[in-house]
C-alpha cells in the first residue's frame, strides 16, 4: 500500500534528479478567482510534466537485475516520455508502445529521449498483447500510467514540495485542485498532505468525471467514451483499483470544468503566468477560475500539471481567449 | 559606482520578495545548440520579465521621505509595470507616463498594478518634459530603466542565482549570454560574476545592435534606428554612460541575431521549455542556438529576460517554428 512514508522515501530517491518546480501566482489570476491562487507549474517539469516523478520512483523501486532487462511503457503521451528519460538517465532500456498513427512529433521525440518505439496499428492490433509478448520474451516490466504503488508515491513527491512552499507562503489550510485522469497525481499527493490542512479535490473535463462521479456515488462509475475532449492526456475509462480508495478517504468533491474553460485556463496561464500549459493540465486551473463558488477558502492551490501541447491547440487556446476578452 | 557588494546588497533586500526563478534545460536544446544549455527563466519573474528586480531594488534605496512623495517612471514596457508593482508592494505611489496609442492592455496593466497612468501624445507632446513637470509639482523621484546605480544592483541579483544554480550542476565557468538593451541587467550580471569563471556576453537583435558595435570600437555607437525591430523591449538609441564602461572591463564580444532567429527561439522556449518568452527576451536563447560557432565551452548559460508578449506575435513565431520544421 502505497501511504505518506512511502511518498517520503520516493521523494528521497527523487532528490538531484526531479526538478523542484515554482509555485507560481498573478494578482490577476487572483482577482478573476476571487481569492489568492498559488499554481504549482510542473509543466517545467523534465519532458514537461509531472509523469517524470513516478516513472523515475518506480524505476527506481525495480531490483537491479529486473530493471536492468528494461522496462515498458504504453501511449505517445507524458507517462511514455516520462518512463524514456528516467530509463536513459538510470541507464536502463526502455521500450514504448505506441500507435503508428500518433503525432510524429511524439514519436520522434520519444525515441529521441532513447526509448525503443515498438508501432501499433489501431485498427488491427491489439496493445497490450503486443506489449505482454514483448515484456515475456525481453523480460521488461510493465511501468503502468497509475495504478501502481510506487507510481503514485513519485507523484506524490509534489505534494510535498506544496506544503513546504505553500507554508512559506504562510498557508497553512486551503483546497489542493489537481488535474486527474486515472488518478495517480491526486492520490499521491493526496497522501502526502494528509493530516495537513491541505485537502486535495480533482478537476477533469466534462464527460470524462469518472472520478468526481465515483467519488460522489461511493462506486467506480465509468465515462460513457473512450475520447473526444481536448484534454487528451487526462482522459482515461474509469478510476484506478489503488488511486480510488485513496482519494475516497483524502479527497473532497471533485470539479468538472468545459473544455472552453480548459482552452481559456491555458491562454490565461501564457498571459499571466507565462508557461505553457496543455489543456489537461489546465482543468484545475480552470477549476479555480471558472467555478470559484465551488470552492472555499482565502487562498486555493492548484496544479498546472503538463504542457506538452502541439502549437494548433495552443493557438487555438488564444485566439478564444481574444475572442473573451 | 556599482560594484559586486552593491549587487548583494540589492540581493539582499529583495531576498523574500523577488521569485528564484529556475535554471532550465532541454536535452533537445542541447542538440540543436551542440552543448549543454542552461536557461535563467526570468520570464516567471513578478510581472513577467526581470524588471522587478532593478525597480525594487531602487525604490528600497530611496530616504523614507522622498520615496514616500512617490515615484515616476516612463514607457509602456516592463520596466513601468517593474516600477509599479515594486511601489505597490512597498505602500509608495508610483506614476508612469505612457503613449496614449500604447496597447490598451497594457495601460490597463500598469493601472492594474496600482500605478497612476498619464497619457500623452507622441506626436505633440514630450515625454521628458511633462515627467519633469510631474516631478516637480509632486516631488516625484524618477526611476530610469536603466542608467542607475540601484537599478543596475538590482538586476545583477539575477547574476547571483546564475552562479549559485551553476555551480549546484557542477559547471563554474561558461559564458553567460544575456538579452541586452540599455545594459542595465547584462552589467548587473557581468559585476555579480566578476572574478569567476562565468563571462557575460550581451546579445541584441540586427540593427540594434549599438553595445556589440561600442564592445568592438571602444566608444559610444548608437543605432541608425529608433524602431523597428520584434525586439521591442530591448530596442534603445545607445548604451548607458554607467552600464558601457561596466560590459568595457568584464564582458565578452557582443552577439547579433536576426529578428527571424528570436521569433525560432520563443518558438523552441514554448515547444522545449513550456515557457513564455517575448522576443527580446529571447535573443540570448537565439544566440545559443544559432550561432553556436561564436560561442565556446561545453556549457552555455543564457536568460530568457522576459515574456510580455502579444498573442498576435507569439502566434507568428509559433507558425514561424512550423515552416522550419
């Protein structure tokens, strides 16, 4: 079970090697959200996001001679890219699973942080056989996107890193917004704040609230599609079996923001913030800005959890904002 | 004069006030340049560019009673938005004069921030003559962008996390490229770093490039141009009388690049930092990538100075980046 000494040891193995990111603040933000926001930036994480903390923790939890016959990632998203370089930077190979029809720049980038890119088709192949055929006869070990203790103890390492910063900042009670897919980031840091005054509460796009619908029911309820939101890296079917529970005992209410709120979070962090933030890295901040009467407090921290987003959408995020303005 | 023990004085009254901005890296960054990048991100800097550093550091020089009357300070550009939030913080008025044909945003900005705004007209009326007027009549003290002892301070504070987040990689000598207009932050910088292994070179944009040409010749050039250039921000007539004789002594030959080459360069800041850069503060990141003949090391150290930046220009060097791919 993955609880508060374990994220603590993660953090440990992290230490050198993870960025300590800012936690970064506007008075203008301040003044749409109706209360002081700080925003933890881990999109200036390494390969631009958070995902780099649990891959590196749970590469870093493997026995040598398991590691050392590499491990194996799935997706063309943050998790792979984070798996590639922590793999390169504890000199162990690594192998992603990626459909043949995802971004070139995706793919080339990936391989450019030193993975092994195995293609896929979509239509015809099925992934995970694909992906266990490959782990039997190599002998890697499959680093899943979430639901795996040592995954969700390195996401932890940032909730840390909020309690210490946020106490500098004086505060010491306030709701934590992260952005959740299967859920891996809010449990972590969820354990890591526990007994704080910081409470953790997700933020997922419309027709993807799994978990803001499982929290409410008390039950894994699941998303009606597979896909279809702009915010792409946190779009995931149902709740993980390990992050759930967690979040169950730690969590408050999750918030569900449109992805419009998403597309003007993201413009609102590159005119006021200056960073990048994709559009799933942007529903916690849209969250705290958008929907400020569901949440209390003089004071609301956020994560701004990744910002690996292709320069159409980006575009697209300012023009709108030009368009609100 | 300014000297490396004025600078840690000014480091030290901002100490608990200004953000330590992060050092970044890209390993794709270091591709393209040939050798290991290291980013100063003062773009996350309060107000969005460096400029805070120098206006605190002024205003906290000030006697308690002439900086209680207020301060004044010219331009639309970083440096008034600086002024204001610095005057802000510290409870003192602050006016700044701007043109009435500025960016509406920005007058509204500046207002934003707590500072008085007065108009005028570029075409009828003077700048210098209605601050002046301003000053008298309510003992107003101007704070210059540039060509200050405090401001000059101020801004080598920056030096001094360069050389301390340097040395935590290992790397104690390297030159350090810096965006340079009037050379307020790359003299700041050169007196923090005097007598290590870290030499400042001052980087500007074709045409303005008036501190490379006076680095070269030994006495004052000034540009043929007054405008023109994306570079807005660091677009002046001629160096500093204190900030020259200060790059003559400590800084290295000056770097050009072209307009072209800062737009790239805010482009890869987005794609590989997932930082806001505007394109002045961009062309020290534009000298280490493309111009890597007339650098040496293994390692390079630039600033990214600045990130106030229309999305309009922001989304011309975004497609820019595009047809180069």
């Amino acid at each position: 079970m993955t609880d508060l000494a374990r994220v603590r040891a993660a953090a440990e193995r992290l230490q050198g090697h993870v960025r300590r990111t800012p936690l970064l603040s506007s008075p203008f933000l301040d003044e749409i959200a109706g209360r002081r926001v700080l925003v933890k930036a881990e999109c200036l994480q390494h390969t631009g996001s958070f995902k780099f903390r649990g891959a590196w923790a749970a590469l870093t939890a493997l026995d040598q001679g398991i590691g050392s016959r590499g491990v194996l990632a799935y997706s063309s998203g943050n998790h792979a890219q984070g798996v590639a370089l922590a793999a390169r930077m504890l000199g162990l190979p690594a192998v992603v699973v990626m459909p043949a029809d995802a971004p070139r720049l995706k793919i080339d980038n990936t391989r450019a942080l030193g993975a092994e890119v195995v293609l896929y088709d979509r239509a015809t192949e099925d992934r995970d056989a694909i992906g266990a055929a490959l782990a039997e006869a190599r002998g890697l070990t499959l680093v899943p996107p979430f639901d795996h203790p040592e995954v969700i103890a390195g996401q932890g390492s940032t909730g840390l890193e909020i309690a210490e910063q946020a106490a500098e900042r004086g505060v010491t009670a306030a709701d934590v917004i992260v952005c959740c897919g299967g859920g891996g980031f809010a449990s972590g840091i969820a354990l890591a704040l526990e007994g704080s005054g910081l409470r953790v509460r997700t933020a997922e796009p419309a027709g993807f609230d799994d978990m803001a619908r499982s929290l409410a029911s008390g039950q894994v309820e699941r998303n009606a599609a597979l896909s279809g939101s702009i915010c792409d890296a946190i779009v995931t079917p149902q709740p993980g079996k390990l992050t759930l529970p967690i979040l169950q005992r730690l969590a408050g209410p999750g918030l569900v923001v449109t992805d419009d709120e998403a597309l003007r979070a993201v413009a609102l962090a590159f005119q006021r913030l200056k960073v990048v933030a994709e559009p799933g890295g942007a529903v916690a901040l849209a969250a705290v800005l958008f929907r400020p009467a569901e949440i209390k407090g003089d004071t609301v921290i956020c994560t701004l959890s990744g910002g690996n987003v292709d320069a159409e959408v980006f575009q697209r995020a300012l023009q709108r904002q030009a368009v609100n303005d």
